[in-house]
C-alpha cells in the first residue's frame, strides 16, 4: 500500500465518526429517526463493549487464569458474587443479604476513614491556615491575591465558609446582623456557581470544538469527503423525513 | 431578541467553532500557574523516575482530555522517564491503550522497556489500595497480556510507594479524588490532576490544601501544556475557536439582558401594550 494512503479500517473508522456525529447533530433540529439510531446505536455499543472487556479482563483473566494455574483464592469472591443472584429465587433470596452485607461493610470500612482525612480534616486543616507565619526567626504575612496561601485569600476563605455555612443554619433567624451575615453567603455561593457554570460552558464549547475539528479533518479528499457526502445524505434524509411526516398529518 | 429562535443561537456557535478552526487567528496562550506547576514538577524528576499515568475517561471526553494525556506523555517521554499508564473507566481503555500506543510510537519508545499500560481492572479504591501493596498481584500481565514480572520498566517497582509522580486524566469518578483519598494519602507519593472543564472548579480546593501540586483544567489546561513543551497540537489549534465561542457567548448575554432591561422600563411605562 502506498505510504500516503490511509489504511481501510481509518477509512471506515472515519466514515462512521461522521455519520454518527451529524445524526447527533441533527437532533438540533429536532428529534428525528437518524438522532433516535446515534442514540440507540451509543447505548448498544457502550454496553456491548463493557461486557466483552468485563468477560476477558475479570472472568478469564482474574478468575479462569487463576484457577487453572492452582490458586482457588478468586473462588471466594466468585461465591460471594454469585448470592447476589440469589435475589431472583425468592425461597433462598436471603442469602444475597450475606453479599450485600460484605459489600457494605467492607466499602464502609476501607472508606470512611480515608474519606474523613482527605475531604474533612485536610480541608479543615486549609480553612484555618494562620495569617501570620514564623520562619527562621522572622514573622511574615503576605497579601497576596496571586499566592493562594497570601493572608488575604486564607481571610476571604474564612469568611466564605462561616458566611456560607450561617446561610445553611436555620435555627436562627436571619435578622439584622444575622440577614448581612446570610445575603454575604449567598453571593459567595452565586460566586460559586457563577465559577462552575463558566467552567461548564468552556467544557461544552470544547466537545463541540474536538467534533467540528474531526468534521473538518475528515471531509478532506483523504477520507473520500467523508463530511460533505454524509451532511448532504443526513439533509436529504432529513428532508425526506419532514416531508413524509407533514403529508400523513404529522405523525412520525 | 428575548423570543430569538434557539436555531439561530446554533447557528452563531456554529460559525464561531468552524472558522477559526478553518483559519486561525493564533491568540496568545497565557499559562497559568497550576499547570506550570505540573510541568515543572516533571522537568525536574530525574532520568529514569517512574511516571505512572491513569487516564481515568472514557471516549465521551476526549476532546479534552486526549490532548493533556499527549502533551504529558510526550513530555514524560522526552524526560526519558519510566511510564506506567493504566484506567479506571472500562469503556475508556482502547482509547487509553490507543493514546499510548501512538505516542510511544512517535516518540520511539519500547513497551515493556519503556512504558507499559496495564489496562483495565475492576474494584477502583479497592484496585488502588491492592496496588499499594502489590503491583504485581492486582496486575499480573499488562494490556496486551504480556506479564509484567520481569519487565524493565518495572525494575525495582513493587507497588505505589515506588511511584515517584502520578497524575490522574479524569472525567469524573472514579478519577483525582479517589487516586488521592486511596493512593497519596496513604502510599505517600506525589500526584497531580488533569480533569474536564466542568470537574475543575471542584479541585480547586484539593490544590489549595496542597493535596495535589498541579492541575490542568480542560482544553484550555492542555493547551497550557502544549505551549510549555513546545509541541503545539490539536489544543492549541482549538483556542481560537473556544474564544471566538465565549465572546459570541458573552455577546448574547448582554444583548438579551440589555433587551430585557429595554423591553422592562417600557412596560413600565403608561399606554404600553405588550
């Protein structure tokens, strides 16, 4: 095959990138049968795929390799996996408690301690750092809006999490110094979301750019025009489709 | 303007995505600390440091995650550290295995000498605690079911503890926060975060605390990246289009408030009929 050719399974790989990306696309027009296909087809590959890795990589590659090699160690875990199933024989149903039972309290176990450390105290730990620091004899405080642990940005913590977390106390009313206390928190939380929200938009903006970029590279004469053949056949369809709809009164 | 067809709105981001990919305009990239934080973290590892990478996504983020894992493999790989990469998320492991392969390639790096990708295991906190304690148990052979006992890369690794940097490429869970609350915080190495857009600002205060030392936060993180290795790739030639993006974005905000505003003092005012 000559070098600059791009071998058959790209080719094919690309071909339907394309048309799976416009049948997406096309539910901005509105939902439609080619969108409904993406969907389905998204769905069936995801789950097929995970019960082809989830067969190699734990049945025959934790469990079968094991066994035949001697070591009867994973037959334990299978055993208790397989009361699990127990659920659907209603006479010995119980027995998927025992299961369930080890899941939780195993998970309860290993995680709760390593969860208190690392979201509560480390992060406690950070609320309150000291405003003024010691070091080699010398104290020192920085106000510093560009270095995270400047005493001023440790103040706007502080003050972020008390004013936040009055809001959410509702044993007291939220009056006079009480009310500024609570609208205080509020912005600080409209912050927040503000922040999340411009993140979220920035992260959507960048899926749509990482499909156009593709749309683009694919409907070069490399790919046979993958792109423009595959939107003129998704509008043709489409057209098809609307018109076939409007004629017999709208029903799809 | 408030009742604006919503098509016209896809129509707007439409061109403003295409025509800088088409013809960019090359804004200049400011790197922020947090990533530069990273970057420096592995220029200084020593030749021959053990680098483990987890790409923890699945192909529905790969836009922005695919750069990050390029720029940090190509950069370990320039460093000539030892890489081992693996994934949390099963529906993510060709890609992760594709990423790997391809860069490896391009950089003329040897699997099992090299690098070496492990793949895909279930239990995630639980897989990371057995890692702890042994590599070798919770992963006897790596992706290609070649094993891994005896492997170059792996000289002197046991587990965790012989990891001299990780960073975590996440969409979500299981992802950053459980490769720190299982893996760091117990087997005491150093780690770092790569993650989408939308899981970004809720790190923030993991790198604040200094649970992790660095963060590339999405496409706009990887293009950081690209910028400080040099190597500009499909993050940097999405900048232009992500910009064009927020300011037809900012555009419509405005334009819809101040329409609202217009439109609110007229009702206001005596004989209006709507």
């Amino acid at each position: 095959m000559p070098e600059h050719l791009i071998p058959t399974s790209n080719l094919i790989g690309g071909w339907v990138a394309v048309g799976l990306t416009l049948f997406i696309f096309s539910f901005l027009y509105k939902d439609n049968p080619l969108f409904k296909l993406g969907e389905h087809l998204y769905v069936g590959i995801s789950v097929g795929y995970s019960v082809v890795v989830v067969w190699f990589e734990v049945f025959i590659r934790l469990v079968w390799q094991e066994l035949t090699k001697g070591n009867y160690e994973p037959l334990i875990p299978v055993m208790i996996g397989l009361l699990i199933w127990t659920r659907f024989i209603p006479k010995i149903a119980w027995l998927s408690r025992l299961a369930f039972a080890f899941v939780v309290g195993f998970g309860s176990g290993v995680a709760i301690p390593r969860v208190v450390s690392s979201y509560i105290l480390k992060q406690i730990e950070d609320t309150v750092n000291p405003l003024v620091t010691m070091a080699g004899g010398s104290v020192s405080f920085s106000l510093s809006f560009a270095n995270p642990q400047s005493g001023i940005n440790t103040i706007i913590l502080l003050i972020g999490v008390v004013t936040v977390l009055f809001y959410f106390f509702f044993s007291v009313e939220h009056a006079g110094f009480g009310y500024a206390t609570a609208r205080a928190g509020i912005y600080f939380l409209m912050i927040g979301f503000g922040a999340a929200f411009g993140y979220t938009v920035m992260s959507r903006m960048s899926l749509l750019i990482g499909r156009f970029a593709d749309l683009i590279k694919f409907s070069s004469s490399d790919y046979g025009y993958a792109t423009l053949v595959l939107l003129a056949a998704t509008i043709a369809t489409l057209v098809s489709w609307e018109l076939r709809r409007r004629r017999s009164g709208g029903a799809e | 303007m408030i009742s604006i067809d919503r098509r016209i709105i896809f129509l707007l981001i439409a061109l403003a995505t295409s025509l800088p990919l088409l013809h960019p305009f090359g804004l200049p990239i400011k790197v922020s600390p947090e990533v530069r934080a990273v970057y420096e973290y592995i220029e200084n590892l020593p030749e021959g440091s053990v680098f483990f990478l987890s790409l923890d996504f699945d192909p529905s983020s790969k836009p922005e995650l695919e750069p990050q894992a390029m720029a940090l493999l190509r950069h370990a790989f320039r460093k000539n550290l030892r890489v081992i990469g693996m994934t949390h998320w099963l529906t993510g492991t060709g890609l992760a295995d594709d990423i790997f392969s391809k860069v490896a390639k391009e950089m003329a790096k040897e699997s099992g000498k090299d690098y070496v990708f492990l793949g895909w295991s279930p239990g995630t906190g639980s897989l990371v605690i057995s890692m702890g304690q042994d590599l070798y148990k919770a992963f006897p052979s790596d992706h290609s079911k070649k094993p891994i006992e005896g492997m170059p890369v792996l000289a002197g690794v046991r587990n965790l503890r012989d990891v001299t940097y990780l960073i975590s490429l996440a969409a979500g869970n299981p992802g950053i926060e459980m490769w720190y609350v299982f893996g760091k915080d117990k087997y005491r190495f150093e780690m770092a975060g790569g993650s989408t857009g939308v899981m970004a600002p809720g790190l923030y205060p993991f790198l604040r605390s200094g649970q992790i030392n660095g963060l590339i936060g999405g496409l706009q993180g990887a293009a950081e990246y690209e910028t400080l290795i040099g190597q500009k790739g499909t993050a940097v030639a999405g900048m232009d289009a992500q910009s064009a993006d927020h300011f037809v974005i900012i555009a419509l905000v405005l334009l819809c408030n101040l329409f609202y505003f217009v439109l609110r003092g007229e009702k206001g005012r005596p004989g209006f009929n709507a």
